[in-house]
C-alpha cells in the first residue's frame, strides 16, 4: 500500500513543488506513494474540508519551508498545528525541506531532522 504523501507549501514556492513532484514520479509509478497538494482540489469542493481530510489521511506530511511558508498563516497555524499533532501522536511523519534560508529555528518543527541533509536550503 503506498504512503499517501501530503505537501505543505506557500502558493509563492509552487514552481519548486512543481519540480519536486517531477523527482517523485519514479516513486508514484512504483506505487510507494500518492502525493497530494491543494491544487488537486476540485472546483465547487469545500477545500478547507478536503486539505484537512488528506492531512488527516496522511502518512508522510512535507513541508516546503521558505520565508513564504513561515508567512502564511494557513500554513503555519493550520496545517503545521494539525500536523504536528499528528506527528506526535506517531500516525505521520513531518519532514521539513529547506527550501530557502529562513528563520525556522524556533518553529514547532525545528527539533525535527530536515532535508537536504545537515538543513541546507535547496536552494544552495
């Protein structure tokens, strides 16, 4: 059964999610995972329902950090709180990825080991 992959991001970073998802397809054709992020939300759908049910469903939750991210109250307040529960709770696993250099050291997920390796900003 593949793990259902959730992806936090600010809409300001979505050409960097565009290109992430290109990395995953190797692993979506291999049915490991099924990635998910908002813009998979259907016209005329109840899209707060519909992120909080597919964060709910999760099993590895991404977040795309940058500046645009710690921004966002959407993502920072909702999606990070309920995602940190989860994580917590041990029914998913937050992995940040460092996107671009930014102050999340004192975030609710700084504890947490990111990617790249050693946190250095994708974008370096």
């Amino acid at each position: 059964m593949p793990h259902k992959l959730f992806i936090s991001y600010s809409h300001e970073d979505e050409e960097n999610v565009k290109s992430l998802k290109k990395h995953l397809s190797t692993l979506r054709r291999q049915k490991e995972i099924e990635d998910w992020d908002d813009r998979k939300i259907v016209p005329g759908t109840d899209w707060a329902n519909e992120i909080d049910r597919n964060l709910e469903a999760a099993s590895v939750i991404l977040f795309i950090v940058s500046s645009d991210f710690l921004a966002s109250d959407y993502c920072y307040n909702v999606e990070v709180q309920r995602a940190m529960e989860q994580h917590t709770a041990g029914s998913s696993v937050v992995i940040p990825v460092i996107l671009r250099s930014c102050d999340w050291g004192n975030t609710p997920f700084s504890k947490i080991q990111g990617a790249p390796k050693d946190a250095k900003p994708l974008s370096q």
